[in-house]
C-alpha cells in the first residue's frame, strides 16, 4: 500500500472522519493503488483496461456539491457531520466539499429551531432537511434574512422531507415539502434536477465518460438506444432515438425536462423490459446498443439475461460504481458470446478508494 504519511490532513480534515481514506495520499499513490484493486478485480480483462481519467488537480478538493451529513443538536447548538458506530464527528468545514456546501450549512446552524432533524443533504443549490417527524414543524425561523443569505450563495431551494423511520432509506417519496424557493433547478450543464436527484460529482469528469460512451455506441438515425438505470437524463438525452428506464419518480420528471423526444418508463428496470420489447418492435432499429448506469448491485437478473439471451443488441456502454458486480457481469455476457473491448476508469471519488468504470462491449459477431 502507497500510503504517503508525510502529507498532512489538509486545512478543515478531521481526523477522527474516515470517509476519505485517501486524504493523505498523493494523486499519483491515490491512482496506483486503484489500478491494482482493478487489475486484481478485473483481472480477466486487464489487457483492455486503461489508465486512470481524473479532474483537473485543483478539482480534487472541494468537488461534493452534493453532500449527506448526519445533524444532531449537541448543548444547544445544530452539528452536523458523520456517524462512525458508536460517535458523532461533526465536520463544520471539509475541504472535501465545496465552499458553497459548507457555507450554506454554517449559515442554516444557527437558524435551525428544535426538531426532529435527521439529515441535511445539499444537492447542487438545493438543501433539505430530512425530519423524522410525520408533521413538519413550524416554519417562522425561515426569514427574510436567512432566504437572502442563501441567496448570495446560489442556493435556489429549501426543502424538507418528513420520513420517521429514516435510516437506510434516506427519502420517503411522498414526505417532500417545498420550505422556501424552487422545486427543480438546472445545473451547470443545463441539467434539470430536485432536491434528491442523482447526479454524479464532477460534471466536466462525467461529460467525458459520456462522450466516451457516445463514441463507442456511435448510434446512427436509424439505430435505437435502450438506456437502464437513466436517473436525470444525463445520457438519454445524448441520443437521438432513445427509450430509458429509471426506478425514482423525481428522476423520470426531471428526466422527461431533459430529455423531451425520449420515450421514458417508470419502473425497475427488471419489470420493465416487455415495454421496452415492445417499443423495440414497433421502431424497428436497424441496430440496438444499450447504454447502463446501474447501482452497486449490478445488472438485475432479467436485465442480465435480456442481454445475454437477445442478440439484437449490438453494443453495450456500461459505466460501473463497483469494479466486483461489474466482473460478475461481464462474466455472464462474455460467456453469451460478447466481448469486452476497452475498460476506461474515471476517479469520480477524488481523496477516496472508489473508482468507476465504463465498459465497452461488444457482440463477437459484430465486431
């Protein structure tokens, strides 16, 4: 292991947060040691993988423009940080998030009455406050003053979602409440997003991955793109003829906004391959290639075998948040007669251990 001790915590790191396991390493012994759980876990296809793709170098501090943090009231005053088993460990300035982040939390501190607060979440220049209360308490600490700093920092929205039995489920669909400001906002690509959207962490960083997957795929008129786990729209709206499917119904809205010529359903993704065949059918693509971005668990079974066992899809485009599903996978697909082209990581996750990988794939006979 490339651990660099002589490199101290940056200026607001705690050291009792354990969130960044490579605070303190350099991004040369940050990226070495990602390359080897790589090559260990996709060890298969190691011939194929390529060097890591990061940001910028003054990109890598101060990125999260998305952000959960636990809150508690301790001696009267709000904190706000992490949960280690058994602690509480406020960061009231982490250089991992940005300053408009920390700001906007410091300003809300003070303001925040007693209440059932759980959770804070920034996301982009929208915050909630997730209540584990089933009635929102009262709101005449929102003031005029406390609306315009939020402002001068570019926040445009303060929610709450009421969700009592808030834990492992962070959101409860139908505990939104709209505290003051806008409900849905663009960001700086132009993307429509709420306040629990996903949406990766580097924009510039995922455009690329994007422009990877688009170059690969290389969809013509007359070729349809069936794109799983689509969130926001980020990449549905890249192709020209398209059909997506995402679970959260926050993200279909925003997604049909981003969006708009694409055919969009709700659901798992799992459940919603009939319509997907269907749609297929009734355009009659000359080709089909896939774009994916599922969870950490990996292709659903159905979707799977879908791929596996339909051989209509000519390309796949997955980009992966865990290296060891996305071996299993390409395993499967593999064995039903495609091939893996090229393995492109990307270090969403600067300072940490998590890397992200798009996969191109490819059935044999069409290579």
């Amino acid at each position: 292991m490339l651990l660099n001790a002589t490199i101290p915590l940056p200026q607001g790191c705690v050291k009792a947060c354990r969130s960044c396991r490579h605070r303190q390493w350099t991004e040369e012994a940050s990226h070495t040691q990602k390359m080897e759980f790589l090559q260990k876990t996709l060890a298969p296809w190691v011939d194929r993988l390529s060097p890591i793709q990061g940001p910028a170098s003054d990109r890598r501090w101060g990125y999260r423009e998305k952000v959960k943090l636990s809150a508690r009231c301790y001696d009267g005053r709000w904190e706000f940080g992490m949960e280690p088993v058994g602690d509480f460990v406020p960061l009231p300035d982490c250089p991992v998030q940005s300053q408009r982040v920390n700001e906007a939390f410091a300003l809300l501190k003070p303001h925040l009455p007693g209440m059932a607060l759980r959770y804070i979440v920034q996301n982009g220049s929208l915050i909630t406050l997730i209540i584990k209360d089933k009635a929102l308490p009262p709101t005449h600490w929102i003031t005029d003053s406390l609306t315009q700093g939020l402002r001068a920092l570019g926040i445009e929205g303060l929610h709450a979602n009421l969700h009592p039995a808030s834990g492992r489920i962070l959101f409860a669909e139908k505990g939104w409440r709209c505290l003051w400001g806008k409900a849905r906002v663009q960001d700086s690509r132009g993307l429509w997003h709420g306040p629990g959207s996903f949406s990766q962490l580097i924009p510039e960083l995922h455009e690329d991955s994007l422009v990877h997957a688009d170059q690969f795929l290389a969809p013509t008129e007359r070729d349809a793109v069936v794109d799983l786990y689509s969130g926001i729209g980020a990449s549905l709206r890249r192709w020209k003829r398209a059909i997506g499917v995402e679970f959260d119904g926050e993200a279909v809205a925003c997604a049909q906004l981003n969006a708009p010529h694409a055919q969009i359903l709700r659901g798992p993704c799992n459940q919603r391959l009939p319509q997907v065949r269907n749609w297929l059918s009734e355009q009659k693509p000359s080709a089909i290639q896939t774009y994916i971005n599922p969870p950490r668990s990996g292709l659903e079974p159905g979707v799977l075998n879908w791929l596996a066992n339909e051989p209509a899809v000519d390309r796949i485009a997955y980009l992966s948040c865990s290296a060891g599903t996305l071996g299993r996978d390409l395993a499967v697909l593999e064995a039903a007669g495609y091939q893996v082209e090229r393995l492109l990581p990307f270090d969403f996750f600067p300072q940490t251990h998590h890397v992200e990988v798009l996969a191109q794939i490819r059935r044999k006979e069409h290579a």
